[in-house]
C-alpha cells in the first residue's frame, strides 16, 4: 500500500459470500429489501460461527445497522466477516458489506452489523465454543 491508496478504503475481514441481488429482491419502488441484505449478512457470519464452534449455533443479536448507500439490482455484493471477539459460549462477528455496481470501478460500502451467536448442541442447548489455536 502507497500513500496514494490512503484515501481509497477497503473491506475489512475475509469475503464470505458474494452474491447478485435479483429483481425478486426488491420492494415496489425496485430497491433491494434491507431484510434481503440482513439475511445475507446472517448466512456470512453464521458460516463463520459454524467454523469457529465446529458444529451449530445460532443468532442471538444483531446490533443497529445504517445503511450508508442504496443497493441495485445486478451489482456484485460481498459480504466480508471479521470474529471480534469469543465468549465461553458466544462469538461476536462484525459483517461489512461492500458492493460492485455493473458500471462502477470502484466498490463501495452499503453497511456493517455486528451479529452475536451462540454455539448449540444437538439438542439446541447452549454449550462451549472449542478452544481456539492460533
């Protein structure tokens, strides 16, 4: 990274999944539904509390979301994830969400959440996230 590249942000974290918004994703006005993006960004994060708790888990929190630019139809969306922090049962996973518009050259951020699960057993029960090796 150069000087140069100072004032051109980037995603943080790893690319989880990268998906298209269809038409079907949108509401009347023919924006993406938020909850089309949410659900995105809870597939992301989940898959990565499934790598970390080697088994289920499941969402407990979301923290407030603002979403900074529209989403359109067509664009490149990638979802990329960051662990943040690992309780005795718990993860917290940070979700940035950055876009590719069809003309654009540049993506560009839509969003970031902080999204906490919890690692279940069998049984749905609350059990231990497995010791983490560096």
């Amino acid at each position: 990274m150069t000087a140069y590249d100072d004032d051109k942000p980037k995603p943080r974290g790893d690319l989880t999944i990268q998906i298209v918004p269809l038409p079907q994703d949108t509401n009347a006005n023919g924006d993406v539904f938020a909850g089309w993006l949410v659900k995105q960004m809870d597939i992301a994060a989940a898959t990565v509390a499934g790598r970390i708790s080697l088994g289920r888990n499941a969402t407990v929190a979301m923290d407030g979301m603002e979403f900074l630019s529209p989403l359109r139809v067509g664009s490149q969306v990638g979802c990329y994830c960051e662990l943040v922090d690992i309780g005795r049962s718990s993860m917290t996973i940070k979700v940035e969400v950055w876009t590719l518009d069809r003309t654009a050259k540049h993506p560009r951020k839509v969003t970031e959440g902080r999204f906490v699960y919890v690692a279940i057993d069998e049984h749905g029960r609350i059990r231990e996230v497995p010791e983490q090796r560096s």
